[in-house]
C-alpha cells in the first residue's frame, strides 16, 4: 500500500522554492567562469519568472533573452533572470 501526504498549498510552494534554490546553487559554474556567474536551465528559468518554458524559448528567439550552450545544455544567465524579475 501506498503512503500518501496532504500538504497545503502553502508548505508545497516553500518545498518548490527550497528546491529552486538548491537547484540554483548547484549549478554555480565554478572557477574561473564569468567571475561566479551562475547558469540556470530553461525550467529553472520558467519557474523563477512564472512563465512556460515556451515562452523562455521565444524570449530567447526573440532576443529578449540571452542564451548560453554548456555542452548540449541550453543556459540561461541567473543576473539576467533576476534582472527581468525585478522588471516585472
């Protein structure tokens, strides 16, 4: 049998945040990249800007976005994030 958890709205969104930042934390390109710039991925971007990845991918087509490839990965700057945010 499995075991099932209610959680309010509240506890699950302090859960999602927690796990953004962690997230966030471990994608820091350490040593000698851009000064400790940090890169996040399209989902980590859409989550923090409260967008669908879609859109992340339009802004980016667009222009609006600046993107980064990192091995097959698409990145995105975690300044230029917040920097849209506090713009919102």
């Amino acid at each position: 049998m499995e075991k099932m958890f209610i959680v309010d709205e509240a506890t699950l969104d302090k859960f999602a945040q927690k796990i953004v930042a962690d997230v966030c934390a471990k994608l820091n390109i350490a040593e000698g990249s851009n000064k400790g710039e940090q890169y996040i991925s399209r989902k980590t971007a859409s989550i923090l800007l409260e967008l669908d990845e879609a859109t992340i991918w339009r802004y980016t087509k667009a222009g609006i976005l600046k993107s980064y490839q990192v091995g097959n990965a698409t990145r995105y700057k975690k300044s230029d994030i917040e920097k849209m945010i506090k713009e919102k």
